[in-house]
C-alpha cells in the first residue's frame, strides 16, 4: 500500500463509539437533506475505494436518492483483492470475485441495483495510489459539469481511500464538477473536537433507510464475520460507526 501519515493510521480499535456518542458536536452538527444535496437535475456520482465503502460511507443516501428518482453513478474502483491476506486460503482472483458479488447485494438490498450507473475500474487495491494520474484521467472523461461527486475525504486514513479522493478533486477540477468529501476511517484515529479535522464543514445527515443500509453492509460476509480463521476485518466495534442514524458529509472547500 501507498504510505500515509502516521497520525492517520489505522491501528487497533480506535475512537470507541462510545466517545463520539457523548461528543456534543457530533449531535449539534448542522443537518442537511439528501436532496439538499443535489441541485435540480443533478447527478450523484459515489466513488468507492472498495466493494462495501459505498455502503458504509453512504448507502443511506444512496438508497434516498435511487428512491427519489435522482440520477446516481456508483464508481468502483477496485475489487477489493487484497483484503483478505492469502494465508486464509483465498486466492486474489477469487476474493476479487466473491466481493463483486457481495457489492452487487448489498446494492440491490438499498434498491440501487439496476437503477443506477455502475463503472467498475479494477484497478489494484492496496495501489490505487500507483495509478492516481490514470485514475483523474479516467473519472475526469466519467463527470460532466454540474455533476455532485462523492468521495472519500483525501485524508482519511486509509492509502486508497486518501488517493481515490485526491484523484477525484482534480477529475472535479477538470469536468467542472463539484466535489463532496465523506469520512469513512477518520472516525477510528481522530478524536472528539481533532483539530485535524475540518468539521466547520462537516454537516450530517438522517438516514431513512435505516434497516436496509444495514442489510447492506450484512451483505458483505467476507468482511464482517470471521474468514479463515481470523477476525472480520470490519468488527461489530467498527461497524456501530457506520450504522448510526445520519450520515456525514465535507460540504465543498471554498
């Protein structure tokens, strides 16, 4: 994987839920609607680092938007590959394909399978940063003026996310495109009030597909229970972070 900095890292368990639950900021956060979101005509474009980030970050907001006739386009970027590590007895390939499928369900559970645009790029996972010129190039011939991207806050925490929202601040610059950011892994290494974290600009908002965003995220088995013997790499510990009742969002930076 490409380095990050080390006060991002993502390293043990993290920020309890527990203590951003009784942060008062994260309950005075300015809200938004979904379609606040959007102007008239707008497209929704989700870039997802990972088979499931479109879920965890967003999928609330997908399914709203889907269900409210909005034009959506759902970027992947990569399979996922490499998430599991192969002495668990999974090759690649084979990990590759059964995250496609598990991407594929949990869309359908938000009702946003065959009612959205899917790209998927294939591009390496744990190196997507590798290739964060190509993939500009590429998202910038995807977006349109006017279209409102949503991806990963460039420092995030994880290489591949921090790239993939690097990228797509230049393909937004490029095509005239607005881009929102969404913390995804921040809510494991920062803390309550972090100075690091720009939350002027952060607003949240409520989830109403509550229950199918968490069939959703239960769709991606390989992730969330036990694989080869080991740990779920998303434990239910991390997961209370993605199934509170708002979602979160970087409105643009001025």
């Amino acid at each position: 994987m490409d380095p990050v900095a080390a006060e991002r890292a993502i390293e043990g368990q993290g920020t309890p839920e527990s203590a951003w639950q009784r942060w008062g900021g994260l309950h005075a956060m300015p809200q938004r609607s979904a379609g606040g979101l959007l102007p008239p005509g707008a497209r929704a474009v989700v870039l997802a680092p990972h088979p499931d980030d479109e879920v965890l970050a967003c999928g609330g907001l997908l399914a709203q938007w889907v269900a409210a006739g909005h034009p959506v386009s759902v970027v992947c970027v990569t399979d996922g590959e490499a998430s599991l590590p192969a002495a668990r007895g999974c090759a690649p390939a084979e990990l590759a394909a059964r995250r496609r499928r598990e991407r594929e369900a949990g869309l359908r559970c938000l009702g946003v399978l065959g009612r959205a645009e899917l790209h998927c790029l294939a591009l390496p996972d744990g190196g997507v940063g590798g290739c964060l010129p190509a993939l500009a190039g590429r998202l910038a011939a995807l977006l349109g003026p006017g279209d409102q991207v949503f991806a990963p806050w460039r420092h995030d925490g994880h290489p591949d996310h921090e790239a993939v929202g690097e990228a797509a601040a230049r393909a937004c610059r490029r095509a005239g495109a607005t881009l929102h950011e969404l913390p995804i892994w921040m809510w494991h290494w920062a803390a309550p009030g972090d100075p690091r974290v720009p939350w002027a600009r952060l607003r949240r908002i409520g989830v109403q597909h509550r229950l199918p965003k968490a069939k959703a995220i239960l769709r991606h088995r390989s992730q969330v229970l036990p694989f080869g013997g080991e740990a779920p790499t998303l434990p239910r510990w991390a997961l209370k972070r993605w199934l509170r009742p708002h979602e979160y969002v970087f409105e643009p930076a001025p």
